[in-house]
C-alpha cells in the first residue's frame, strides 16, 4: 500500500521529533516543543490529503484515525503528560479534539482509497466537517501551549 511520504512522515514518535523535543527536556520544554510541533504538522494534513487525491494514493486509513500514533498523540497518551497536564480543562479539550480531527481525516481517507476523489476533495473544502475538526484542533493546541507556558 503506497502511503504519501508526509503523511506517513507525520506518524513519527517522540525521539523523531529531536529538534523540537528530546526525552530528557524538562516537562514544560518538552510540552511546548511537541505542541509547537503538532501546530504545524495538524495544519498540513489538508494539503497532503488533497496530494494524495491528485496522486490517487492509497492511504493507511487505519494509522490515520487512530490519535495516538502521531507525535501529538504520542505524548497525551503518555503516562508522563497525564499525570502533569491531565486535570487542567485545557488538556481534556485537546485529547477530544485531536481525536475528532482523525476520526474525520480518517473519513476522508477511506473516501480516497475508495475512488471518490471529487467527494474527498469537497471534505477537504472550506465549511466542512474537516475544516472545524482542523481549527479545533488548532486551537485546542493553542490553549494548551498558552496554559503551559503559563
């Protein structure tokens, strides 16, 4: 199954994301490296769906809405950060959030690994069910990056 390089890229794991985070930061450098991170990263992911509509890829749909394979999802799954960040409202909104963000690009995958370019590439348009998921992922990011930070 051919994947498209970015978005298998933006599967990585902690150790990958080096210049951003290393293991032995303290926790607030650490959180704020991966959210800074994670920013960039949730905000690509339309235009590499809409490349793998033009390149007819097959996508791995199953890696795709699972939120705990990506760098983000890595680190609010992990023992370490739920038990420093896990009873601030911030966090909790970001864990629902990124978690509804994959549901939806997962959607959209099965739609192009399915053949419907043309429906794909009307998910991934302005006022869609991707387009909240992406925003509210954003600032669910953004929250929590303005609340570690202090």
């Amino acid at each position: 199954m051919q994947q498209l390089t970015n978005i298998q890229g933006m599967q990585k794991s902690l150790q990958d994301v080096e210049p951003f985070v290393s293991d032995d930061s303290e926790p607030v450098a650490q959180a704020l490296g991966v959210l800074d991170h994670a920013i960039a990263i949730h905000q690509s992911w339309k235009q590499q769906l809409l490349a793998a509509v033009t390149a007819k890829d097959q996508l791995d749909v199953t890696t795709i809405q699972r939120d705990d394979c990506c760098v983000l999802g890595q680190w609010i799954h992990g023992a370490g950060c739920r038990q420093i960040y896990g009873s601030s409202p911030d966090f909790v909104g970001l864990l629902k959030r990124h978690k509804e963000f994959h549901v939806v690009a997962g959607i959209v995958a099965t739609a192009i690994n399915g053949g419907e370019y043309a429906n794909a590439e009307k998910m991934l348009g302005e006022r869609t069910q991707f387009a909240y998921a992406s925003i509210d992922v954003s600032v669910a990011i953004m929250k929590l990056k303005m609340s570690v930070a202090g």
